[in-house]
C-alpha cells in the first residue's frame, strides 16, 4: 500500500496540538523526532519529554487529496501549521525489509543469536534463535550485546536465573541454551512475556524451563544469578528488590546504563555487592558483581 508523509517542523509546545490534529484528519500514525540534534537522557518515571524543535511525522493513505488534509489540520490546530511538506514514502514490505537487514550476531567464543528465519552462521555453537516481535532485545543495541557477551563467559549448569524486565526472553533463553535449570522472566509489559514465552518455544525448551510473571505475580524466589536489562532509574529503584531475589555469593548484571549514569547505579547496590571491573561499549555501561553481604 502506497503512502504520504506529512512532515511538519514545530516548536514542542505546540507538537502535542499538532499531532492531535494530523490524527483528527485521518493520519495513521504519528511520530516525534527532534529536529537539532538535542540530547534527552533517561526520563523521570511518569514524564515523556520531548525536544525543543520537533519533526512531527504524519502518516496517511497515498489517495487522500493532500489540500483538504492540511486544511482540516489547520482548522483542527486553530492556525498555519508550522513548517512543513508532503513527501512519498517507497511502498515496500517494510516487515521483510526489517528482516533481509537483522543478521546473525556472534556474542562470543560460544554463543549466536540468530534471527528464526535464518540458517544459524555455526550450526555447531548454542544458537539462540530469534524472532523479537513488538519486544525489546534483538542483540543489536549495546545494552543488550555486552549481556550477551557476559553470558557466554560463565557456567550456568544446573543454576536458578532472573531474567528481570526480560523484553523478547533473549538473556535469559540464552542460559537456559547454556545449562541453566530454570529461569523466571519478569516483565512490566504482557507483550513482553508473549514473546519471552514464545521464543523459549522456538528453541525447543521445556514448557516450564521459563515461566514469565508481571512483578506483582512474581512468587518468591531467589537467584543463582541476577540479569536486569531496563534503564538506570528503575534498576536503583529496585535495587533492594533485585538483592532481595539474589542468594548471597550469586551474580547480578546489569545493563541499560549510560557511563555518566554507572555510578549512582552502583550506590544503590553497594552495601550488598562487589564489583567486577565496568564493561563499556559506545555511551553505555555493563555493570556485573557478587552478592557478599545478606
């Protein structure tokens, strides 16, 4: 199906008034992108920043007549919308275009993540095959990789994992694949533990190797090894839950961490764990350590 995109350049405080009336006048979706290359960090739980100069993308049917779209926004926004221009959008298969450009990804000397609708690289390795559906965790995002990475480091055999905020399942299918007893998949999101449980399906795993849980569904359990790939301000928010879940001696990773957020992290679990040596790959950081302390 063709399409057109309506891109319009506007200051944030009108951006929220601007998509409300690209959505009135028929767009199918709309999207935010800042516009002068502004940084926004981690956001406060409960905010949805945006940046000072907005591209706001409206996307509509090829076949609309673009003058009376763009005077039903106008009217709909009550002025001249900002800034702004048509343009066509190639008529692609854009799911199998995402596909023909997501590769097999080596994570070290023993283990792959391999999208499901490929032949694995090494047939020979642990290959974790993947398919991430609407979920965080392709591999591709250092946060994620530097887990990956840290995974086909250690022995898993016959140890209890939390996988916390576990997205697509990828950490915490990968060491069950690596001899892990059994794995819990917490998640804030049900499309998240969708996918969890069906890529452990995909690698043949038992039904109940890995059984997923909103947090407030989580029975009690405690950890071998701790994995939480989220964001910096849950993870020192939940510190005390995370150690809570943790055996004394076990391992923790965590990950989704910017290198100037890599300290205020480690405070929050300072008085239970010590530190490995911090990982780094571009702005991010991989914090792993063992639990010494009850």
């Amino acid at each position: 199906m063709p399409w057109l995109q309506l891109k319009v350049i506007s200051p944030r405080r009108y951006a929220e008034s601007i998509e409300d009336s690209l959505l009135a006048c028929g767009a199918a979706s709309v999207t935010f992108e800042d516009n002068a290359d502004q940084p926004i960090l981690e956001p406060g739980l409960g905010e949805t920043p945006l940046w000072d100069n907005v591209k706001i993308t409206g996307l509509f049917d090829a076949e609309i007549d673009t003058a009376k779209t763009i005077a039903i926004a106008e009217r709909k926004f009550g002025n001249k919308l900002p800034e702004h221009k048509w343009e066509q959008l190639e008529d692609k298969d854009w799911e199998r275009e995402w596909m023909n450009n997501y590769h097999a990804i080596r994570c070290g000397e023993r283990l792959w993540i391999c999208p499901s609708w490929q032949q694995p690289p090494e047939p020979d390795k642990i290959n974790l095959m993947l398919d991430p559906g609407l979920a965080f965790g392709t591999g591709t995002h250092p946060t994620t990789f530097m887990c990956m990475q840290w995974i086909d480091q250690q022995d898993f055999s016959g140890l209890d994992i939390v996988d916390y905020g576990c997205g697509s399942g990828i950490l915490g299918i990968a060491t069950l694949l690596m001899g892990a007893k059994k794995v819990i998949g917490i998640d804030i999101d049900p499309q998240a533990l969708l996918a969890t449980t069906e890529n452990a399906k995909r690698n043949n795993l038992p039904e109940d190797a890995m059984p997923v849980f909103l947090p407030k569904d989580c029975p009690e359990f405690q950890a071998d090894i701790m994995l939480a790939n989220i964001l910096a301000g849950p993870l020192a928010e939940l510190a005390p839950a995370l150690n809570a879940m943790t055996k004394v001696g076990g391992k923790i990773c965590l990950s989704g961490i910017l290198a100037i957020q890599a300290d205020t992290v480690k405070a929050a679990y300072a008085q239970w764990f010590e530190f490995d040596p911090i990982a780094t790959q571009e702005e991010w950081v991989r914090i792993t350590g063992t639990k010494v302390r009850a």
